[in-house]
C-alpha cells in the first residue's frame, strides 16, 4: 500500500473517531444535565413538608406520591446517573487517547509524503 493510500485511511479513522468524541462529548452533557436536574429536584423537596402533597411526571400525567419514596428514588437516579457520568470519562479519555495517536501519526504521514 503506498503512502497515499495509507494516509487516507488514516485520515478516514481520525474522523471517524473524532464523531465518536463528539458523540461523547454529548452524552457526558445531556448526563450532567440529569444530574443537575435530579438535585435540584431533590433540593426543593427537601424545602417541602411531610404533610405536602408531593407530585411526580409519568408521560402527560402528573401522579401523586409521598415525599419519601420520590427523595429515594431522586437519590438512586442520581446515583446512576454519576456512575454513567464516570463511564462516559473514562470513553472521553480513551478516544481523547486514541485521537492524538491518530494525530501523530497522520502527521508522521503526511511528512513522509512531502519528502
């Protein structure tokens, strides 16, 4: 395979792997998004009484529910959802990883092409 042929394969993975980062890069945005969410929702209702009527979202409905089982169920989402948070980092730091690999040696490449 000649130099040509190998830089544009090359290429074609760089920019491949450079979607899958900002693909990445999305979820880790969209999951820090629920976080955030998902705490402030616990905060306020750690501002609301036991007695008040407490309401959660299933699709259109609004449902009734107690305070304590939608806290539980806050602080388990939250949960979840930083462990989901510490994956997408680890995926981040690998293609991060393999994206400047791919950037050397695409460089290295393109030298060997110009000499």
């Amino acid at each position: 395979m000649d130099i040509q042929q190998n830089v544009q394969e090359q290429l074609n993975q760089f920019q491949q792997v450079q979607q899958q980062a900002q693909s990445i890069a999305m979820q880790k945005q969209t999951v820090s998004l629920q976080i955030n969410e998902a705490k402030k929702a616990l905060d306020e209702l750690s501002k609301t009484s036991d007695e008040q009527d407490v309401y959660k979202t299933a699709g259109p409905l609004l449902i009734k529910t107690n305070k304590e089982e939608t806290e539980t169920e806050l602080k388990d989402s939250i949960e979840m959802l930083e462990i989901r948070q510490k994956t997408i980092e680890k995926q981040e730091k690998r293609i991060t990883s393999r994206l400047e690999e791919l950037q050397t040696s695409l460089q290295s490449a393109m030298n060997q092409m110009q000499q």
